[in-house]
C-alpha cells in the first residue's frame, strides 16, 4: 500500500509541475478536467452524478472555464444566474425526482470545486504566475506533510475530536509554520528569476501561512462531508490517495486564497 501511495504520489508531483510550468491552454485543460471529476465525485455522494441536474452542473463548468479563456461573458453573474434557473427548471418539471439537498449540492459544487480550482489556472497568469501557482502546493501539500510529522513527533491537544481525531493543535502549528518556511525557502531559491527583494520572499512566505491554515479548513470541510454521508473516500482514481477531492481538498479552498492575497500583496 505505501509503495503504491508513494509511486502515485511522485507521479502526480511530476504531472502537475509539467501542467504549471507548460501553463496556457494545457493548464487550463488540465484544471477543467480535474474539476469536472471532482464534481462528478461530489455528485456522486448524493447519487445525482448521472443525472440532468448533474449534467447542468458539468455544462456550467465547462461554460465557466471557456469563459475564462476567451471571456465571452460580460458579467460572470450572467452565467451564475442562469445555472441556478436552468437548475430549478429541472428541479421543478422533474418534481419529485429530485430534492432540494441534491438541487442545492449541484449549485454548490460549481463553486467549491470549479471555481475555487480554477484560481490555480488564474494564478499562472500573474506577473511571476510560474512561481507562484507553487505557492498553492506548498501551502496545501506542504502544511499537510509539516502537520503530519510534528503531530506525530509531539502531537497532544487534539484540534477537533469529533471531527478528525488524529489532528493535534501543535501539527496544526506545525503546518502553517513549514508552509512559511518552506516558501521562504523556494522563494530564495528562485529569487533571481522572480527579480524579488527579501521583503518580498518574507511576504510570500506570510502569504503561505494564511494559505496552509486555511488549507486545513479545507481538508475538514471534505472530511466533515465524508462523515455526514458515510463515506471512506470520495473516489478511487489516484492509487493510494482516493479520489481528486481526497487529495486536492485543502488545495481546492488555497487557490483563490493565493491568488487575491499575492495579488493584492505583490500587485
């Protein structure tokens, strides 16, 4: 089990550094495509994956990441506005077939995991986007392994019992200071080809902080949704890991985080 983890893991690390260093259309691609899988295992949970609410959800989505890329649109509410009408055209004609958990879990979906995800796509087209699309994975990925190994070393207070008992408040700290420090570290590393001064790599490594705390808000949010519909994982596409929303979780509420904050922050 652990060799398959880990060779799925380093398959995965490869997969997304090749997406975001080629950036553009293949990023693009790849986000829309990992977004409607991640949907799709979200649908799953409430058994309309297959059905006409799911397929408005999906068709939402992909409307959204055209848009992104040609922008047709002249207000993104134009496409909000008639998701949620289209939805409750099914909803209503194909009464009782539906309830409103399931109406109501379509419409979210599109935002939690296609819109959110696809600040990862947004991020690539900043000003140094290459280098600070990795922010959201050292923030996610790098506060979740931090975590991981200082709540095991001197994990005691537990951060919330019910909910994921194995978290500890000191991994929880652990976390969000590994993300910082580890993105000081990369942040140094390229600071050449970044053209930033050491302010600046202490504002990014501030900015991986607020990311890998919230990131863990993430990671519960899935999980609390695993555990109100009792669920193990919410998929079986990455060997070892789950499904795109087991390991793109905290990763998922992280992007946009980055995003607004580095460019608010650095311009």
């Amino acid at each position: 089990m652990f060799k398959t983890r880990l060779l799925s893991g380093i398959i995965l690390v490869i997969l997304t550094i090749l997406s975001v260093v080629l950036g553009g259309d293949v990023l693009l691609t790849v986000v829309g495509c990992v977004s409607l899988i991640g949907m799709f295992e979200l649908y799953r949970v409430l058994g309309v994956e297959k059905s006409l609410l799911g397929l408005v959800g999906y068709l939402a989505a992909i409307i959204y990441f055209l848009d992104l890329r040609f922008a047709f649109l002249p207000d993104i509410l134009i496409l909000v506005f008639g998701f949620m009408i289209l939805l409750m055209f099914v909803y209503v004609f194909a009464y009782p077939k539906y309830d409103a958990k399931q109406l109501m879990t379509v419409f979210f979906g599109l935002f939690y995991v296609a819109g959110m995800l696809s600040y990862t796509y947004q991020i690539r087209l900043l000003n140094n986007g290459l280098y600070l699309t990795f922010l959201v994975f050292l923030c996610s990925w790098g506060c979740d392994t931090c975590a991981y190994c200082v709540g095991m070393l001197i994990g005691k207070h537990k951060m919330t019992p019910k909910l994921s008992p194995k978290k500890s408040i000191e991994g929880a700290v652990g976390g969000v200071v590994g993300a910082a420090l580890l993105t000081a570290l990369y942040a140094f590393i390229f600071r050449g080809q970044m053209g930033i001064n050491t302010m600046e790599i202490w504002l990014l490594a501030a900015i991986s902080a607020v990311g890998g705390l919230i990131s863990m808000v993430g990671d519960l949010t899935a999980s609390a949704i695993k555990r109100n519909y009792d669920i193990k994982d919410y998929g079986h596409l990455i060997p070892g890991h789950g499904g795109i929303l087991d390991r793109f979780d905290s990763m998922i509420i992280t992007a946009p985080i980055v995003y607004y904050l580095a460019y608010f922050i650095l311009g």
